[in-house]
C-alpha cells in the first residue's frame, strides 16, 4: 500500500478548519499533518512539514491563498496547492492557475468530492470545479490594465484621489484618468459601480 497523501489544511475559520480536518481523517490515504489560520503561518508550517498537497483558504489574515501558494512553490518545491474557497470568482480562478495551483473548489464541496481532489492533485492531476470553471470562461479576460485594476483596488477600500495617488506614486491627474478609464471599461455609472463590477467577476 502506498503512503498517505499528507496535507496542510490553512483557513482562518477554525470551526471549518477542524470540520474539513475530520473529514478528511475518515479517509485512510489522507492524513492532515498541519494547521494554519493565517497566510504567513501556512507558509511556515508548509516549510516545516513539507505536505505533498497545502489545501488552502483564498481569502486569510497576512496573506491570501493565492500569495502562499506562490510562496509554498518557491520554498518547498514538492508540495502543490490547492484552493478552496467561498469567493469563486473568475478572476481568482485564472490567477490561481497561472500561478500553478492544481485545485480550485468551492467551500459547497463535499468531503468525498474534496478527498478526491487532493488525490488528484497529489497523482500530478488538476481538479477544477466544473461550474466555476464555467464562469470563468464566460467572464473573459478583465479588460483592466494592473495599474488601472490596482487604482481601483485602493479606490475600493475608501482611499480619496489624493491619497491613491500617493500609495501609486502617480499625479491625482493621472489617478482620475485611471479611474474614469477603469469605469468605462466596465460600464459603470460611476467608480463604485466599477469596484461592484470588478469585484464580482474577481478582478480586483
């Protein structure tokens, strides 16, 4: 019999965390061999333990999944991550594979549909979830450029022209321009439409 696929689970939410742990611990080629409830405590435990397959939360303290795994592929190059999340949006789908990650499920998944996954990815295979996939074809590539994308970004969180501009490094001028591009691109009536848009199809 071969050995068991050893994880690192990650998710900020313990009481999912230990719920997805459980399941996992019925399956007798899984076994869970390390816990996080951060980004940067992933990548720390990943380094120490050296799972084959990091099942990781998109959105966590620190550093989002999407940041880990690129870590965890620099830093401990035999393990493949996965992502699971209750953020299924297009844009973090196509991030995540151009990043390398092998599995990309949403929270809604069973425990058997999510064990089968991480053997999958762990035999060198990709699991993606076929609805999100889905919709990730039918959302296209974002229209945005990064530095339109980023503007928007900050502008999302409540940051005023004048202060985007200086986390930037660019004019207010230029700032404006970026927006109102931005706003455009989308169809939006204006920039907080935009941000609802970009955000909803994970492009921001």
């Amino acid at each position: 019999m071969s050995a068991p696929v050893r994880v690192l689970l990650a998710d900020d939410e313990h009481l999912v965390r230990s719920a997805v742990a459980g399941l996992l611990d019925l399956q007798d080629d899984i076994v869970v061999v390390g816990q996080a409830a951060s980004g940067p405590e992933a990548i720390a435990v990943a380094r120490k333990v050296s799972p084959d397959v990091a099942v990781l939360d998109l959105q966590m303290p620190g550093a989002d999944g999407l940041a880990v795994a690129e870590a965890v592929h620099a830093g401990v190059p035999g393990c493949r991550t996965m992502i699971v999340t209750s953020h299924g949006r297009p844009g973090y789908l196509k991030r995540a594979l151009e990043l390398g990650v092998r599995g990309f499920l949403p929270k809604t998944a069973s425990g058997a549909v999510l064990a089968d996954a991480i053997r999958t990815v762990a035999r060198g295979g990709r699991y993606v979830d076929p609805e999100l996939a889905a919709d990730a074809i039918a959302a296209g590539e974002s229209p945005l450029t990064p530095r339109e994308a980023d503007v928007l970004e900050l502008a999302a969180d409540g940051a005023g022209i004048e202060e985007i501009a200086a986390k930037v490094s660019l004019s207010p001028g230029t700032v404006r321009n970026h927006l109102s591009s931005a706003t455009g691109k989308l169809g939006a009536a204006n920039r907080h439409e935009a941000v609802v848009t970009a955000r909803r199809l994970g492009w921001i």
